[in-house]
C-alpha cells in the first residue's frame, strides 16, 4: 500500500508511507528495499537526525531491530539505488505488517527530496530478500503507482533556431520554458515576445510542461545573428543560437545527438518522449535512441524501432535506429551500431551477472562474444 503523492515538483519536499504485509518471515540478514532506477538523484536517506531533511522510519516491533543498508548495488541493475533495511535482531513472522515513511514528519523533519529531474511515470520498486539462502522477492514495476515529477517554476526561456545555415522564407524557433534543473517548467510567465533586434516577429502564450514553436518570416542575412525572447516585465530574457549563411559552400549545419539514453536503458521517460524533447525542447535536427543491449527485451526493442521510424520527418528530423553493444571485456568497450533502416535486429553481447531475479533483460540474451562477430551476425 502507499500513501503520498502522485505528482511532484524537481526537488520537492514530500513524505509518503509504504505499508507491506510479508507472505514469510524475514531472518536477520534480510532485507526490505524501496529500489529507485540508477539514474534518479532522488536523495540518499538517513537515520540519524530526526528534524533533518530525508530522515525515514521503519516499524519496529517489540525484539526487533533494523539498520539502514546500502543506498547502491549495482547488481540490481539498473534498479541500483534505493533504500534499504537490513534486519540486524530478531525475525520478522508471516503475515507481519511492515511500514516505511519516508520524510517522517512526527519529529520535526520537513521532508524527503525528490529526484532534480522530471519522469512522467517515477516508480519505486519494492522487494524482499527474506535472508538465508533464499532469492529475492520482486515486485512488478507496477506494483507502486507510479508519480509524476513536472518541472520547477520558470528561470529562463531557451530558444532555438531550427537548421541555422538553410535558406528559407520560414524560420521555425522551439521555445523551452527552463527551471532551475534544466527540465521544462512547470511554472511558466505566459506571454512572451520574440524580437529580431529590436522588431517583434511574434509572441507566444507558453503553457506549464510543455515547449513551444514559433514560424517566423525571419531570413538569413550576409551575417550571423541571433534572436531575442523576453516576457513584457523582463522577468525571463534569452538570446538564441545564431543562425546566418553556412561557413562551408554548399553545405549546411545540422545539430543533433546520436547516443541518447531512454528510462529502457540509462535514461528517463519512454523512446517517443525522448524523441519529442529533442526535436521541440533541445531543438535537435537529428537523434537516435541507443540504450545499451544487456538491459533490453523483444517488446524494448520493438518499442525503440516503432519510435525511431514514427519521429522520423524528412527534411524535418532524423532519426537512427541504434543499439549500444555493450562489450564487457577489455578489448571490447562499449560500441554504438547504428542501422541504415527501421528495422534492424537486436544484436547482444553477454548479460552481467546479476542477483537472481534483477535481470533487466528476463534473460533474453543471444551473446555474441566480440564486436566483429556482432556485426557478422547482422548480414
């Protein structure tokens, strides 16, 4: 059971508790962990300090005693972080109700930080290991509601101009309201007005979480410039990247990022999300999704490819499909291979090793031992 929150601002103080009934005892040794994935910077508990930020509470029936444990193991890959107790006396019996608050408010704490960064669906994922030589208990990804973390209040406004050096009669700029952490914010001033020098050339209303575009009648000049967004009380104020006639004849400049990282893999949110930010917050002109092999099953796959060829746009955006070949062994290294269509096949390289049960690709693993024989396999 959980109680708390289901939606949350970057950085923001919350308290939640976690209600557990065991299905079997708990020996000490044991452990009972609310597992975060390793990229979240959600931050660490402690114990000691009661009116301090990020103090959490375990029940803590009569014979029992319990110690915080280890806040990383990188064997529950990519579920590495998290909180942790360890049965240190005592045995905890079937059917035992266990409680978790985290951010106790009872003694004077005001709370427990959430991660810096927005994720429509953060989850914390629940296990036991009930001690021994047992395995770990897992629960589903879905056994905790997921919560939603919207960015902060509105600092700044980034502007991008869409394929700089192109000669167009139509200019687009991507607006990103920013906060603090760097997300698109929550928060946002309304109205602002895009300036070329000092010639309005549109305003724009911005909604909270969300970018915006602007087509302009802007054109390139014989030199570089840039544009200008501000709100009318000069709260928000930026300039954009400069956009003019290409430094190469017959060429133009183009902007992208061809090693993203999703919340399949090393990142945050889904494929699809990741391409919509690039393309309308970080104003890319082309990107590829490329998480690492190890931590992926059929249907990640079949999702990264269903992505990549839906955001592709000709002429507009670009998109790669690509996977990280993640090769363990020290003439290996990690290698990106990028496809020259939709639908290339999924190519390992052997999984680590794992707890029991925290395999991230349920042991869907074709290995291929080095990167020549990787390549091989996909002719």
């Amino acid at each position: 059971k959980y109680d708390g929150p289901r939606e949350l601002k970057a950085n923001e103080l919350f308290t939640a508790v976690f209600t557990f009934t065991l299905g079997q005892p708990i020996q000490p040794g044991g452990r009972i962990l609310l597992a975060t994935r390793h990229v979240s910077d959600m931050s660490d508990p402690q114990v000691d300090d009661p009116a301090c930020e990020n103090y959490v509470t375990i029940t803590r029936p009569e014979g029992i005693c319990w110690k915080l444990g280890r806040i990383e193991d990188g064997k529950r890959h990519p579920w590495n972080r998290g909180i942790e107790f360890e049965l240190a006396e005592g045995t905890v019996k079937a059917g035992e109700t266990i409680t978790i608050i985290l951010g106790d408010k009872s003694k004077g704490c005001p709370g427990y930080r959430s991660q810096s960064f927005v994720e429509t669906s953060f989850h914390f994922r629940a296990a036991v290991f009930p001690g021994g030589k047992t395995d770990w208990e897992i629960m589903p990804e879905d056994y905790l509601p997921a919560i939603r973390i919207t960015g902060n209040r509105c600092v700044a406004v980034k502007a991008s101009v869409l394929r700089p050096t192109e000669q167009k009669s139509k200019r687009t700029i991507c607006l990103k309201p920013e906060d603090t952490y760097g997300n698109v914010a929550g928060d946002v001033p309304g109205e602002v007005i895009v300036l070329d020098g000092n010639k309005p050339v549109g305003n724009v209303v911005l909604e909270p979480s969300r970018t915006a575009k602007l087509d302009t009648g802007i054109t390139n000049g014989p030199a570089w410039r840039t544009i200008t967004v501000t709100s009318r009380d000069g709260a928000v104020w930026a300039k954009s990247n400069p956009f003019g006639p290409s430094p190469v004849s017959g060429h133009n400049l183009y902007w992208g990022e061809i090693h993203c990282q999703s919340g399949l893999c090393d990142g945050t949110n889904s494929p699809k999300e990741l391409y919509e930010y690039a393309r309308n917050a970080a104003g890319l002109d082309f990107a590829s999704v490329t998480s690492h092999d190890f931590e992926l099953t059929a249907a990640d796959w079949e999702e990264i490819r269903k992505a990549t060829r839906e955001a592709h746009k000709p002429g507009e955006f670009v998109t790669f499909l690509g996977v990280e070949w993640s090769g363990g062994v020290p003439v290996g290294g990690d290698n990106n291979i990028y496809f020259l269509d939709d639908d290339g096949p999924l190519v390992y390289y052997a999984p680590r090793k794992p707890y029991p049960g925290w395999d991230p690709a349920g042991g869907e693993v074709n290995v291929s031992q080095n990167l020549t024989q990787a390549i091989a396999s996909l002719k």
